[in-house]
C-alpha cells in the first residue's frame, strides 16, 4: 500500500468517526500518522489546534497525528486512540466529560485502552508482535 493510500485510509477512518459522532464540531484539517510522537512526547495520538493569521481574519486548524506504533495494531485500538483525538476536538482536558465523550463513542473505551496499555508493556519488553 503506497504512503498516500495509508494517509487516506486514515483521514476516512476519521472522518467517518467525526461525522457520526462530531458533525457539528471543528473541521479536522490534517489526519497522520507520526512516527515522533511516541518517542519526544511520550504519547500515542496528538490533536493540535493552530491559529494562523490570514490578513485580518485569525483561521484556527485542528490536526490528528497518530503514533506509527498504530499502522499494524489490531483496528479497535486504532479506534480508541482516534476516539480519544476526536474528543479532544469538543473536550480539551481529560475531565469526566472528555471520557464520557470517549465512551459515547467506542462503548468499549476503557477496556480497548488497557488492551493498548498491555500492547505497548509487550513491545518495551520483547518488542513488536506485528511484522512491519
């Protein structure tokens, strides 16, 4: 699968999400996967908001990067980091209302997040259980 089919299918995936769940939120500008995330911010998925000036008129972006650690994981735990990046659209701390937000959306949120917690555990001890 080339790059560009990789980035697609992960911006569709998204945004399939977003509309079900988040039609009347931002607008989602960029959908990635990142292969610094894990290691310079010690975490899975990064949701950026940025404003930019355009003359006199301020153009705020919201951006999803997912760690690459995702590209081979099994989908429900791609869908539980996209959920968690999703609901920092609407909710920006993690409170009970962002969770809540993340439930409403993957009913199975918590148990797919420890199922990533046990994933990632594996892969510090003995490395990835998926062929890259």
């Amino acid at each position: 699968m080339s790059r560009y089919s990789i980035r697609k299918a992960l911006y569709d995936f998204v945004m399939e999400i977003k509309n079900q769940y988040l039609r009347k939120s931002a607008p989602i500008s960029k959908v990635a996967y990142d292969s610094k995330i894990h290691v310079v911010n010690h975490a899975l998925g990064l949701h950026t908001f940025v404003s930019r000036v355009h003359g006199n008129k301020l153009k705020a972006k919201n951006e999803i990067r997912v760690s690459s650690i995702f590209k081979n994981a099994p989908l429900p735990l791609l869908r539980m980091i996209v959920v968690h990046e999703l609901a920092h659209v609407r909710e920006k701390e993690h409170n009970k209302a962002f969770y809540q937000l993340c439930c409403h959306m993957e009913p199975n949120y918590h148990q797919l997040e420890f199922d990533t917690r046990l994933l990632l555990t594996q892969m510090d001890n003995a490395g990835s259980i998926y062929a890259e």
